[in-house]
C-alpha cells in the first residue's frame, strides 16, 4: 500500500557540513519529510548536487536558500542559471531591484522567488548596527513584504511573528509565507530572536515553516519531524 505524500507545510533545513550528511539525513527522515532546505553553509559541500539528487531520484521538493543580492544583471543570470534545476523555491534579499531581477531570471520556470524581509535572527537592534532607519521590526517587515510583493516576489521569508499581519496585507493575497525561526515547545532558541511554535506559525497564516536542529539533531530525526506535523491545524 502507497504512503501518503508528506505533509509539506514542514521544510526540513539540511543544516549539515556537506552533502553526503545531508543524504543519510533525508534518508533517515524517509517519507516523513517531503521538502527540504539547502542554505549557504553547505553550498560548498556539494549542496546544489545534493538538491538536484533529491529533486531528480527522490521526488523531494527544494528550497535553496542563498539570499541573493547583487546589480540586477549578476541576480538575473545567476537565477536563470539555478532556475534550469527545476528547484521550487530560491531565496533573494527583498530590496525591490533585486526581486525584479530574481523575477526575470526565473520567468518561463517554476521556481518561487522568495524575498526575505528582516532576518528572523535580528531585533531592533541589529537594524540599528545596519543602519536601517528608525521603526518597529514588524513594521518594516510589513512595509519590506509590500514593496517585495509590487515587484514580483511569489512570497516572502518573515519570522511567526510577522505572519499575521502580512497574511492581512491586500498584496499578500495568493503569495506564500514561509517562516524559519520556528521552534516546537520547549525546544532551544538557538540564535533565533523572533520565534513562534509550528502550529502557531501555520494557524496565523504561514504556508511553510522551516525547522533544523530540532529535528536533525534528534535521537529520531523522523520520529521528531513527524511529532511537529501532528500538532499542525488539519488543513
């Protein structure tokens, strides 16, 4: 009898040094997880290999999450360039030139430009040390989203904490909202500063959340992916 497909609400972070680590994992994780995140700190372990093995042979679907930000022309061509993997989602910092860019890179693909709004590891005063100008962090995020939204992004990146409120955003409506800095009760924060419970992400409006090491580094990284799908709202 068939397993039912994965939920795929849940994206599992490969938050590991290199690609051959980040196989075992997925495979650890079989059928429990359908989707996956490949940042920058495995890039240069073989990361993009690794996401066109589990795209192509595994039936995953992938998010690679780099953030871009460059001049237009570097964005564009490097977009265009990843959107031949047949990827799902690729993250780009959510100044409006970069989205626009990131937009065109990807037209005639199905690949998903993700704008990120303020990292969910920065507060107030880490937009202060930027020297990012005076304002609530939800206000700007929500003021970022917007002005990402006009210029094409088919979603954003925001902390739980944002969710609601881009959710009620008129720009936001058919976009995604996808939110790292997700812990399960009781979980370590990390270095995360804005964060919320996955079922409390999901119920204020957030398509996807994104956890790492509260299942990679479990004793049962399945058991652990599965225990955080449960206590997700039934769609």
């Amino acid at each position: 009898m068939p397993h039912p497909a994965p939920d795929d609400r849940l994206i599992v972070a490969l938050d590991v040094p290199d690609a051959v680590r980040g196989l075992a994992l997925s495979a650890q994780l079989g059928d429990a997880v359908g989707f996956y995140k490949i940042g920058l700190g495995m890039l240069t372990g073989g990361g993009l290999a690794l996401a066109r093995e589990l795209k192509d042979e595994h039936g995953k679907r992938i998010f690679l999450d780099l953030k871009l930000f460059d001049i237009g022309a570097t964005v564009e061509a490097a977009v265009r360039g990843l959107a031949r993997f047949d990827l799902d989602f690729l993250t780009v910092h959510g100044d409006p030139q970069v989205v626009a860019a990131a937009r065109a890179g990807a037209e005639g693909s199905g690949l998903r430009i993700l704008a990120v709004t303020v990292l969910t590891s920065w507060d107030r005063s880490d937009l202060d040390a930027a020297l990012i100008r005076p304002g609530t962090v939800p206000g700007i995020v929500l003021e970022r989203a917007a002005r990402a939204f006009a210029a094409g992004a088919h979603g954003v990146i925001a902390s739980p904490q944002e969710a609601a409120a881009l959710r009620a955003l008129p720009e936001a409506a058919g976009k995604l909202i996808v939110t790292p800095g997700v812990r399960p009760a009781g979980a370590a924060m990390g270095d995360q500063k804005r964060t919320r419970t996955p079922a409390d992400a999901i119920a204020a409006g957030a398509d996807h959340i994104v956890v790492g090491r509260p299942v990679h580094a479990a004793a049962d990284p399945a058991a652990a992916a599965r225990a955080i799908l449960a206590t997700l709202p039934v769609r």
